[in-house]
C-alpha cells in the first residue's frame, strides 16, 4: 500500500476522517517521510499548524513495517495521539500493528509504596488520607496503573508521591510486587510494541541513563519521530545538567519522617534533622521573595539572604545524610533514603560550587517552590552519540523549526549535520479566518472568582465562534 491509497480525495483516510479534505502540504509531507524511514536517513519536517502532521508521520512509520518511537512534547499530546490518532488508525489499516503507551515512572502507581502509606503510622492530613484511600480503591481495578486514569486525585497532588517511585526508591527486582508492578508491565509491553509513543522527557531519561529499563527499547527501533521538536532542545539540555527543586528535598525529610516511625524511633536525631531539612527549604523560599521568576545564578551570589539561607539547606542536608548512614542498617527504605540523600547532597554541592563556563547555572521561583539548576550550555556532542547509537532513521517535525527559512538554528542546537528538511506552510489562512482576543483585568487562575469571571467572557466567543475557540489559560 502506497502514501496516496492513505491521502487521496477517496482514500482510506477520507473514509475515516470527519470532514477529510485532501491536503498537499500533508500528502508532501507524508511522501518525504516516507522515503527518508525507506531509506533509513534523517529528516527534518516542518508544516504550519493543524496541516495534520500527525498522520503525516504515523502513516509512514506505520508502513514501513519498521519498529517506530514517537515522542511528543507533553504527556497530553502522548494521550492524544495514542487514544484517538492510533485507534482510528488501527480501524483502516489492513496489517494489524501493536501500539503502546510508555510515560515516565512517575505517571504510574507504586502498588509497594501504596501499601506502605496505607500501613504507616506517619499522620496524614485527612485530605492526603482522602486522597489516598481514592487511590488504594482505584488501585484494585486499574489495568494500566497510569494516574491519569483516576478521577477525584489531580495528578499534581503532592500525595502522589506516596503512590508513585522514583529511581532512588524503587526497590527493582527485589521487590515483592514486581510481577504486578505497572511500570513493569508498561515498559514490558513498550518492548513488544510496533509502534511505542513517549514524550521528551522520557525520551531523554532513557537518553542521559537517569532510569533503567528503558534503553533496550531503542536499540531495536527503525525509526524515532520526534515530533513538537523545537522543545527537544531545552528537555534535554536539561536532562543532561542537575534541576534539584525545593520539592525533593522535602520529599527526602518526608520520607525520612516516615522511616522514622516506621523502624528507627530510638534515633531521635534522625527525627529533628528531617525537620530541620524542611524548615530550611521553607527559609529559602522565603529568602528568594515573592516574585515568580528565572533568573541567573549570578544575581543569587550578590544576595546575602539567600546565600546564607542555601548555606542553611546544605549543612541541614548533610546533617540529615549522617543521621540517615546511621540509620541505613536498619531496613532497605532507611538505606534507599540514605543513598538519595548522598546524591542530592552532592548535586547541590556541585551547583552550588560550579566554576565551569560550559555549564549555566540559574534558578527559577515557583509559587510554593523553587528549583536550582546546572545546565550545559551546549549538548551537540552528546546528542550525536545518542543519534549514532541508535541507527535509525531520525524525523524531527513542529510548526516551528526554522528561523529565515533555514533549519540552521535548530540543528545547531541538536548538532545536526548535513540533515535534510522541508518546510510547508499552513493550509489555513489565519491572518484572515481568526481573531486573538486577550479580556483584560481578569484575577490570577487561582483566584477563587476566576472561573465565573472567565466565564463571563468564554460564553459569548464560543456561542459566537459556534464552539470554533481555543483558551489558553496561562
Ligand atoms: N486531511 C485532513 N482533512 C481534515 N482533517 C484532518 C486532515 N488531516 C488531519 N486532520 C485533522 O486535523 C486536526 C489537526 O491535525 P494534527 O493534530 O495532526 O495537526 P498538526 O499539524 O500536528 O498541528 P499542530 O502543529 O498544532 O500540532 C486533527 O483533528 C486531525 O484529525
Ligand atoms: S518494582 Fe518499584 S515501582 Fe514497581 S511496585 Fe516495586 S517499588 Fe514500586
Ligand atoms: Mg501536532
């Protein structure tokens, strides 16, 4: 089956797509990408917004008969793609192909530390044991394990990390709920798939070796997809430097807390410097002011309230790792504790004291937190190898990839050499078919009025627009 019997004005597309219309740009596209996968090279594609990339590249890839990765910018887009792109997808095509979803080991329940935080003394606040009794039912019956799926626990609720790992306290194989484990089984049929969707991020920890498990994915692949490919950049530039937010240390304290009452109360110390550690991160919060924003490391160093606040955090970690060696002998968790608090202690030693010009250092504030960042200021060399170490065909696709016309600026981040790219226009006459319109004097989203308040202005655009709106809410 060849890319028209797909595109054309009675294809298999137009049979399955509400309101198909045949467009160039896409066919074109589509065509390129074909033959770049065929051929095993590289290609660079960039086609306007809602030209259809999507089954620009899924179609080839899916063609091809090779083993494909797609990775898309957000997790939202990954959900999008794989619940409604691919099954439509699946209904035309003749040869039945396999798809599966893989995020990163945060998006999946931890049945090991669930079952902690249901047994541990620790007191939660009735919200988190709301929260978490919400979980321990929904744990019963999800097939997947992927914290999207439940309703009534936003996946940015704290307690999530209860009832999700991380690499420093995963416990692998020696855990007792490995046959059931989710990621387990996740990565496990991520393995098996044709057609594996991810997103950048957990692209480039596979990429920067932060997790395990991952990286026999890649080897096997013949093409990697990337698509929303101006964010790839900035992901990994930051994949390959340290980001230590106010968040992990709290969690570290936290789970050092809860350790504690589990099995090393007879070692107070332990109790008072997790404590210690939490108020330190709450000082330097309080030290950055109110102002939500990124700034260079070099203005932190003039400021002696948040050097000596940082300081603080320092000695108060380390503090807390001593205790934490003591304790260590005492169970596998206290041990686990232990090492992740080495590791932070030496990561926030080697932003704190980096010298390197190849390396920028800087901060951003968040409302509740803040992270603390080292970042390389080049990663051309790494992601050659990483392109080198998989021989498959690489296609890069945005709306966004060049800038006067030439891809030179976006390869050069990447370090692409000798790439070929394309760029299509949008099929839609923007300028003249919309309208941008920005309500002034609107409160912050969190503000309790803010929803009636926005509402006010979204009925009248989408009665007008006949639903035919985008809201961007930032
Ligand atoms: N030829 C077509 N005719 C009509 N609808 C199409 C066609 N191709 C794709 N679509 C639909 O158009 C919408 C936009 O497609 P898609 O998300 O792939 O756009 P995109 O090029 O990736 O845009 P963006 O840059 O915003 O991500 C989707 O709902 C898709 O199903
Ligand atoms: S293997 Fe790791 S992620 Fe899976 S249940 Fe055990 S601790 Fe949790
Ligand atoms: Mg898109």
């Amino acid at each position: 089956m060849d890319i028209s019997a797909f595109f054309s004005s009675n294809g298999i597309l137009a049979k399955a797509v509400k309101g198909y219309q045949p467009r160039q740009a896409q066919v074109e596209m589509a065509t390129a990408i074909d033959t770049a996968i065929r051929e095993n090279r590289h290609f660079i594609a960039e086609a306007g917004t809602g030209t259809g990339k999507t089954f620009a590249y899924l179609v080839p890839a899916l063609l091809s008969g090779k083993k494909a990765i797609v990775s898309t910018g957000t997790k939202n887009l990954q959900d999008q793609l794989f619940n409604k792109d691919i099954p439509l997808l699946r209904k035309v095509f003749k040869t039945p192909f396999t798809a599966a979803l893989l995020k990163g080991r945060s998006n999946y329940l931890c049945l090991l530390r669930l079952k902690n935080a249901m047994t541990t003394t620790f007191g939660f606040s009735k919200d988190d044991a709301m929260a978490l009794a919400k979980i321990n039912t929904w744990a019963s019956r999800t097939q997947t394990g992927d914290i999207s799926e439940i309703a009534g626990v936003e996946e940015n609720n704290p307690i999530w990390y209860q009832a999700t790992s991380t690499v420093g306290n995963c416990l692998g194989q020696e855990c007792a709920d490995y046959a059931q484990c989710f990621l387990v089984k996740a990565r496990k049929k991520a393995q098996e798939a044709d057609l594996i969707v991810v997103n950048h991020h957990l692209l480039c920890a596979d990429w920067a070796i932060r997790d395990n498990g991952f990286g026999e994915l890649l080897p096997s692949v013949g093409a990697v997809i990337i698509d929303e490919a101006h964010q790839l950049p900035e992901t990994a530039a930051n994949f390959l430097g340290i980001n230590l937010s106010g968040r992990q240390f709290n969690e570290l304290a936290q789970d050092s807390l809860v350790e504690f009452y589990q099995d090393a109360t007879d070692i107070p110390e332990l109790r008072a410097t997790a404590e210690n550690l939490e108020h330190a991160v709450r000082n330097l919060r309080l030290a950055f002011g109110i102002e939500l924003k990124r700034g260079d490391w070099q203005e932190l160093v003039k400021n002696k309230a948040v050097m000596d606040a940082l300081h603080s955090l320092q000695t108060n970690l380390q503090q807390l790792t001593e205790q934490l060696k003591i304790a260590s002998v005492k169970s596998k968790n206290l041990d686990v504790c232990f090492k992740r608090a080495e590791e932070l202690s030496e990561q926030l030693q080697a932003i704190v004291t980096e010298q390197d010009s190849k390396w920028i250092r800087w901060y951003e504030l968040h409302r509740q937190s803040f992270t603390l960042n080292r970042t390389p200021l080049t990663i051309t060399n790494e992601f050659q190898q990483f392109m080198l170490l998989h021989k498959a065909s690489w296609i890069f696709t945005s709306a966004t990839l060049s800038v006067a016309n030439s891809f030179e600026h976006f390869s050069s981040q990447l370090g692409l050499t000798d790439i070929p790219g394309a760029s299509w226009s949008s099929p839609f006459d923007y300028a003249n078919q919309s309208l941008f319109y920005h309500p002034k004097g609107l409160p912050h989203p969190n503000d309790p009025h803010f929803i009636p308040l926005i509402l006010e202005f979204v009925v009248p655009v989408l009665e007008a627009s006949q639903g035919r709106a985008f809201f961007f809410i930032h």
